[in-house]
C-alpha cells in the first residue's frame, strides 16, 4: 500500500523535498504540498524589483504546475497539526492522513509586534520582505530629493541575514543613478553589536567597511522602540532619530498554527526543535526544514533562517523516507553538514559572496569573497536553475 507524504509549506525545503520525494518514489506514494499561498517567488527577487530589473509579474510562479509532475498542490490554509493522530486539518479539505509530515512553513512576520512599534505612524514605513513594497518604496525613492532613508532590523532572528545590507547598497545605487545620492543620507540600525552575528566578527566589519565605502552608516546596539510621529524613530537605548523614508525588518516569529499545535513547541522555546543531522522532530516520522526550526550551532549561534540551508536540509529528509520506504536502509550515511552560501547582492551589478560551515568542529566558519560580477551572475543563474528544477 501506498504512503503518503505530506509537505507543508511550497519555499526552498518544500518544494526541493517535494521534488527529490516524486522522482524517487514509485506512484503508488502520495506526495502533497499545502500551502495558503498560490504562488511561488524566491524572497531575492524583492531586491531586484526594487532595483527595477525584475517586476512582480514576471517573478510569480503558479504553485499547481507541480501537479503537473504528478506533486499533488493543495492551495489551502492549515488549521492544525496533530502529530499523535498523524493528521493535519486544513480550511477547505478537513483531515489529512499521513504516514510522513515535512513541516517547512517558514516564518511569519508578527504583525502585532509590528502594530506596536508603529502605533501612532501605521502609514510610515515598508516591508523590505514584500514584493508589494518594494514597488511602492522604488517610486518613492525616485521621487525623493534629500533627507535620510533609514533602514530597520526591528528584531532577531530574521530571514536572509544578509538582506537589509543589501538594500542600503541597492537603495545607494538608486539614488546615484538618479542624481539624488548627495542630498540623502542612508542609514542602518540593527539591535545586535555587530552586522551579523551569524557570520562573525570578520564578515560583520567587512560588511561595515563595505558600507562605509558607499557612505552609508551602520549603527549597532539599535533596537527600535517605536515609530513617533513627525517621522521620527526612538531607540530602546534613548536616541531619537528622523527619516523620511523608513525601511523596516519586520519581527519574524514561528507560524501560528505551529504555536496552536500540541508538541511542536517544547516549553521555553520559539521554534521547533530536530535533530541537527537528520532533521527529525520527537514525533514519529515528523520532520522540520529551514526557518520553521531552530538549531543551535553553539551557546551564541544559531543556524541562520536561510533558503540554501531549507535545501540542504530537504535533501537528507528526503533520503531518509526514501531509504525507508523502499526498505534500503542500509544506504542512509547522509546527515545534513550545516554548509551554505549566500550571494550579497551590492549593486552596480555586483554581489559579494559568503562561504559558510557552521558545523565546523572549532566553530563556524564563514568567507566573504569581494563583490564582483561574476557572483552577481551566480545569483541570476541560482534562482532560475532551481525555479526550472523545481517546476519544469
């Protein structure tokens, strides 16, 4: 009899795992993708509609081509996971049955925190993480012709460490392209001494000498209070700051609906917790991939919340049911080795990239090369290599 493989959440884990599991497995065993969304679009690509090379419609893939490679899509809001019943309860499908569950639902932003921050300016500020505002903080951007734009990392952890550096340098090479960049002053606040704690001491100064280059100002130990009106910011540690255009890094926090589900959530912490190797929760033939989870590296470090590592990690899972489904066990040497890379995008047609191994036995390691076009092309190729892997 067939098993049935259920994959919640269509991001970099979910949909590479979906992917491996049907090629693998015969079609008697039912792999399904839920996920509430009805497309797919790589978080990267904000950066490049904000640069202008990429719009939203062009960037949008339809999630029901996977039924097309015999990947059954669910386009449907998950209520409730019930690990010790094996079945998950969606709006519009009620209970599903599984025999194994990938749970890869990402993070969601939390809105009440971000409600509380900007109380009395609901109307200031946009979302570096939707696609949606991006649009909207180009033509803003277009239109302004001095004062400060200033960037916000309202929390940690947040998804692609790298991010918001990126933007400062993208937002700079926008400015200068439309001769505005003299009159504007750009500005990134982050609540953590360093740029990224993820990445180390080393990468976190080349990344401010990077920033420095372009005039753009890192300001550490920053972590935002609320947004007052008048355009102004204050600081958990006093300062109060103006802007005119305000780029903020949402808090990110695990998916309700996790939180809501008995056992996914161990006592004390925020994400769910596996196994650093194999992935495996602490209930039977329930896995967790990428920024759903949290793995600690050391006392300070966590695995950072990052599509590459989502990939990785599905690729071991999958091996895993593979291997058991088709009864050839003594084939699984695999565990996940905590390895990845990202490409920090610079502007000028130029990123940088980041070389990581956090499962290094005397510590995590990390390599910045310098920016260049060559790795500005890598990550052009990155993205459409796997949106044709995944959905072609």
């Amino acid at each position: 009899m067939g098993k049935v493989i259920l994959i919640l959440g269509a991001g970099f884990g979910g949909l590479s795992a979906a992917n491996l599991l049907r090629k693998a497995l015969p079609p008697e065993h039912k792999v399904i993708v839920i996920d509430k969304k009805n497309y797919f679009m790589m978080g990267l690509v904000n950066l490049w509609i904000l640069d202008g090379t990429r719009s939203l419609q062009d960037s949008q893939v339809p999630l029901n081509k996977l039924n097309d490679k015999g990947i059954k899509f669910l386009n449907d809001e998950i209520l409730k996971i019930d690990v010790n019943q094996k079945t998950v309860t969606t709006r519009d499908h009620n209970e599903i049955a599984y025999d194994y569950l990938i749970i890869s639902l990402g993070a969601e932003y939390s809105v009440d925190k971000i409600n509380q921050l900007m109380e009395n300016r609901k109307d200031v500020g946009f979302n570096l993480y939707e696609a949606e505002a991006s649009i909207k903080l180009r033509q803003e951007l277009l239109t302004l012709t001095k004062g400060r734009v200033a960037i916000c990392i309202t929390d940690v952890p947040y998804k692609c460490p790298p991010a918001p550096y990126e933007a400062s340098l993208i937002i700079d090479d926008i400015l200068l392209m439309n001769g505005t960049r003299p009159s504007i002053d750009i500005d990134v606040y982050s609540p953590t001494p360093i740029a990224l704690p993820v990445a180390g001491p080393k990468i976190s100064k080349d990344i401010v000498n990077l920033l420095n280059t372009y005039n753009i100002n890192f300001h550490p130990l920053h972590k935002l209070k609320k947004v007052l009106e008048e355009r102004k910011m204050e600081f958990e540690n006093g300062n109060v700051i103006d802007f005119d255009k305000l780029v903020f890094i949402p808090p990110h926090r695990v998916p309700s609906v996790v939180m809501k589900s008995p056992g996914l959530i161990k006592e004390g912490q925020n994400w769910i917790h596996v196994d650093k190797f194999t992935l495996k929760t602490n209930h039977e033939n329930v896995y967790g991939l990428g920024d759903v989870t949290e793995i600690k590296v050391n006392e300070n470090i966590s695995l950072p919340k990052a599509g590459i590592f989502a990939e990785a990690e599905a690729k071991i899972v999958s091996l895993q049911i593979i291997n058991e489904i088709l009864n050839t066990r003594e084939e699984q040497t695999s565990k996940f080795d905590g390895r990845g890379f990202c490409f920090m995008q610079t502007g000028h047609n130029k990123a940088g990239y980041i070389d990581a191994d956090f499962y290094n036995e005397s510590g995590p390691l990390t390599k910045l090369e310098p920016p260049s076009e060559e790795s500005y092309r890598k990550k052009i190729e990155f993205e459409q290599e796997r949106m044709n892997e995944w959905f072609r």
